[in-house]
C-alpha cells in the first residue's frame, strides 16, 4: 500500500456510509468536527491507491464519527485514515465557468476523459485547471494597505472581468510587498502580502474557502462588506412570476410541485432567461437523465448577449443515480461558488434541484447515527439547516463599493404533491416567493402550471417603489386587482361544476369568462415560440395595461352564449398577439382587432 506513513487513524466500525474512525496511540493531530478525512482500504481491486473521502460529523473523545461521500464497499476495521488538517472546501478561482462538477467540486469531464463513464472512487482531481494561463492585471502597487476581499488584480474569464481578491480570512490590514503582471496557471504566485503579524503571505489566482461557512461573514464581522436589502425584481421574463408573484434579486424562492408538473422544465427555463450574470445549477437528487439534457441543450443555447449559456454557467451534478452522502455536500458548495462571484458584483442566480432529495440525504444520515428523530423521521435540526442554506442568499455591498445579489430558488418534491410535509413547510417558512405547480394545471398542458391561488410574493409590497419608478404608480394595484379576479374566477367556476351555467347569473358568468380569458392569455407561455419564451418587462406592462381595460369594461351581453362568444374571440386574437414581435406591423394589426372587437360590444349594448 502507498501513502500509508501519514496515516494518524484507523477504522473501527462500518455502517454503510458511516464509519467510526479512532486515532492511532503514536499520532499528535487530534480529531476536529467537520474536518476531511482519507480513509485508505485495504480489501480492493483498484489499480490505484484508493483514498475514500469522508467528512467528520461527530467526536467522541478519540473516536469520531465520519460520513464517507463514496461507496464503503471493501472499507473494513484497521484500514488506516489519513486527517487532511483542513474543513470540506472549495477552490475559488477563474475557470469555474462552464464547468461540470459533482458535489465535491471534481470536474467530471475529466475524470470521464480519464477513467471513462464509470467513474472509479477514491480519485481527486483539482478543480481548477493547472494549466491554463491566465492573463493577470494588477489595479494596486507596492505598499497598497489592504483588508480581506480587496480587489488587487483582474483576469478576463468568458467575456466577464474576473477580481482576483485578497483572501476572505484575513483578519485587519495588509500590506502589498510585491506584485507583478503577466500570464500564470491558478497555482503560480502573482503578489506578496504582509500581515498584521508581520508574517508574509504568498497569493495565487485561486483560494480556497470551508463551504459550510457563509463566504461574507469574517468580512462582515469587519464591516469590510455590508448586507443590503433587496430593492430590485429578477427579471425572468415569465410573465406569471414577473408581474403576479415576483422574486427580488437577492431574495429567495421556491417551486414545489408533484411528480410530473413541471419543476425542473421551469427551473432551465428561468436559468436561461433571468436577467444575471452567472448561474449556478445544483442537481441535487434529480434524476440523472433530466441533467444530462441541461449539460447537452445549455452550449447550444444563447443568451441575451448572444453567448452561449454554458459560459455563464457552473453545474453541480449530484443525481439520483451518484452517492446519497455527497447529495448533502452539494448545495453548499454550489451556494460558495454563488456567494464567491457575489463578492466580485456580479448578479449570481443558484438553482437547487430538488432540496426536499437534499433533506432525505440528511435524513438518512442523521438516522445512521441514531440521532432522535423530527417529524417523518427528518432530523430534529431540518428546519435550521434550511434555513442556513437560503439566508446565505442576499444583496452585498462589497469593499469596493459594488453591489452584488445572490438569489437562491429551490425546488422541493413532496410525495404526492403534499405540501403539509416538513421539507416544504421549513421552506415556506424561509422563503418570500411560493411558486406552487399545480398536476391539474400541468395536466391540461398549462406552461408555466403554476397555481395562481397557491401561489403567492412577499415581494410584491416590497418592491413596489421599483415598480412605481419603472413601470407605473398603478402597476401593483393592478395586479393586485387581476388577482381578486382569478380568486373570484374560481369561486364561480366551482359553483358553476355544481350547478350547471344555468345555476349563475350572467355577470358571474362574465366575471368567470374574464378571470379564464386572463388566464389563457398572460398567465400561460408557449416555451416553443421564440416570441411569446421570454417577454421583457416594457411588454408585460403594455399586455397588462391591455388586460385590465378588457376586463373592467362594463360589458351587457344578451345571454350566456354571447359572452362566451365574445371571450372565446378575444383570447385568440390576444394569443396571436402574443406570438407577434414587438412594434411589427403584425402586433399593431391584431391590436386594433383587439380593440375593435372591444368596441363593437360596447356599440352594441348602446
């Protein structure tokens, strides 16, 4: 066996992915909560030197507690473990765009390159490229005083200005002994800084930082950054989560939905077009051919700038089909990748697919070491660790001024689309943006199936002065009002499966026709027209407008069958509306039919 002389513990005990690990009588370096460890076994058929990555959870004395993220097959007691000195990190650093990693940062392009699609375990490769030279210029001279995050220099990375920083656990300020220019791989030295303690410190492009520890918080501490409130919607250009149910940049999210609604479809589709600078997708636990499509379909797609989607962003891969013990891991290290490009300004969107698969990892690990269990066997801590993860989102104000936004939204999969269980409650409870999906809605082919009176926007109120500024004064009052309508859509059309049409009056039937009309037409897409995908803002605000001066219009129609009539006409004329480009001859065309028709009903009542 290789490699076995820093060898400072040994196995004691194997319990699936859990294994007791206690310090051997000669070693010094005792054992620290959360810190990484290399277990090394000895029983196994691998050309190369194993070394089993695990993660200490418990200590007892001598004897810890450690999770193994791969598979303990072969593990057996007196296998001999290695203690990396070190918590479970992450390397920061240009490179990170475009990039496949699984939920311990290994780039799993090349560990497929290397070893093939099935991947071995017990290899490590380095996140960050060793090769790759980066173009590095200096913005600070000798002798600059600096603090913990300060900008010294920049690299260009995929078309964004990449802040090579000072590292975020410097404590006080520093001094700039020596700093050149020039071409260097991620590991060679670009600056020399000295420390408050006169110690001197070599920095390189990349640096590593703990994941289960929020990135701004020494700076923070140090009022080097400074936590801002969220003041601005993130555009997703869907026009349902945009006008009705808006998620602010730097706030938090979430879209539960049973099997089948549609959560992942809206996810990608809000990843594509959402109005920020880098993406962060977390595969969490979904299911491993879901991700291989977003890996395939995101080169091939454009955004906004005309560069393909891949360039701004990073996958982590977790899948149903990998170790449950790395799903737990993933999530953090996507939300330090998001909180590391916050910190350069950058507005950065994390999407978790799906956290409820996230919890029954924890679950499963909290029920390995006999921990008492919460509600359906969750750990009793599911709440705080929800929590934990969602508020590390935010708006920071950065030490050079700049403004960055992190904005988390996640999907949680209750079984059977019940949203009373625990994973989905706790959610509720962080969150400020519910986006219920709806099987019903996603069954009659509804894009996005997002329930309408499910659903519902702290942000609304919030943001209202954004609103008022950008849009108009009225913009929240009337959607606000189109909301009473659906609810009160509803109410008539439960009554009307009861009863039959003839059990309404006609202006409660008017009112249901006006409530499905807005339905029909500005709370559904269709993600197959280039069109009607992503509305900006100005247009939502002129369908809007139109909206709610079709529905307040004082209509009297002779029966049931007119009304009908009239709205059945009106929805497909708005529907081709809607496929029509903004300001083409085809757009002001069936605009006027539009209002044409609206008038005709109005003369002829007269």
């Amino acid at each position: 066996m290789n490699n076995t002389t820093n060898a400072s513990a040994r196995v004691v005990s194997v319990q699936d992915s859990l294994v007791s690990i206690e310090t051997l009588p000669e070693s010094k370096q005792p054992l620290t909560k959360n810190e990484v460890v290399y277990i090394l076994p000895t029983r196994s058929d691998a050309k190369h030197q194993e070394r089993l990555k695990a993660e200490i959870l418990r200590i007892n004395g001598s004897v810890a507690d450690a999770q193994v993220y791969e598979s303990t097959a072969g593990v057996a007691v007196g296998d001999l473990v290695e203690q990396s000195a070190e918590m479970l990190s992450v390397e920061l650093g240009p490179g990170l765009l475009g990039q496949v990693y699984d939920g311990l940062q290994n780039p799993l392009d090349k560990l497929a390159g290397e070893f093939g699609y099935f991947l071995p375990r017990g290899v490590d490769f380095p996140a960050l490229d060793n090769n790759t030279k980066w173009a590095f210029t200096p913005i600070v001279q000798t002798g600059a005083v600096l603090s913990a995050s300060s900008v010294i220099g920049t690299v260009p990375e995929r078309g964004y200005t990449h802040k090579i920083m000072v590292p975020f656990d410097i404590q006080g300020e520093v001094v700039v002994t020596w700093i050149q220019e020039g071409s260097v791989t991620v590991d060679e030295p670009v600056a020399k800084i000295k420390l408050a303690s006169g110690k001197e410190r070599t920095l390189t492009l990349k640096q590593r930082w703990p994941v289960r520890k929020a990135l701004p918080k020494n700076l923070l501490k140090q009022n080097i950054a400074e936590r801002k409130y969220p003041h601005e919607p993130l555009v997703t250009h869907l026009r349902l989560i945009d006008s009705f149910f808006p998620i602010a940049k730097g706030g938090m999210g979430c879209i539960p939905g049973p099997f089948g609604a549609g959560k992942t479809v809206l996810q990608n589709l809000i990843s594509r077009n959402s109005d920020v600078d880098i993406v962060i997708v977390v595969a969490c636990g979904e299911r491993a051919g879901e991700v291989v499509e977003t890996i395939t379909e995101f080169p091939k797609l454009k955004d906004a700038k005309g560069d393909t989607l891949m360039d701004r962003t990073v996958i982590i891969c977790n899948t149903s089909s990998m170790p449950v013990a790395a799903r737990e891991a993933s999530i953090y290290t996507g939300i330090t990748l998001g909180e590391y490009y916050r910190q350069m300004g950058l507005n950065v969107l994390i999407i978790a697919d799906s956290t409820s698969r996230w919890a029954q990892a924890m679950r499963e690990t909290s029920g390995r070491l006999e921990e008492i269990p919460g509600e359906e066997a969750f750990p009793a801590y599911l709440d705080s660790a929800i929590k934990g993860i969602y508020e590390r989102a935010g708006v920071i104000q950065t030490a050079d001024q700049s403004e960055g936004t992190l904005t988390m939204i996640g999907t949680v999969s209750p079984a059977g689309g019940n949203f009373e269980e625990p994973v989905t409650q706790s959610t509720l409870g962080t969150v400020k943006t519910f986006l219920g999906l709806s099987a019903d809605r996603a069954y009659k082919r509804f894009y996005p199936a997002v329930d309408p009176l499910l659903s519902w926007s702290r942000y609304l109120e919030q943001l209202q002065p954004w609103f008022t500024e950008h849009l108009s004064q009225s913009w929240v009052d009337h959607v606000q009002q189109l909301l009473k309508l659906l609810r009160k859509g509803d109410e008539i059309s439960q009554m009307i499966q009861v009863t039959g049409e003839e059990g309404v009056t006609t202006e409660d039937y008017i009112i249901f026709q006006q409530a499905l009309f807005l339905d029909m037409v500005y709370l559904q897409q269709d993600a197959f027209d280039p069109v009607d995908l992503a509305v900006p803002l100005e247009r939502q605000q002129e369908s809007l407008n139109t909206i709610v001066k079709l529905v307040t219009t004082d209509y009297h129609f002779t029966d049931k069958d007119a009304a009908r009539d009239y709205f059945t006409k009106l929805t497909g004329l708005f529907k081709n509306l809607n496929y029509s480009p903004s300001n083409s001859n085809e757009y002001k065309d069936y605009s006027e039919k539009i209002e044409v028709l609206r008038k005709s009903v109005m003369q002829d009542k007269a």
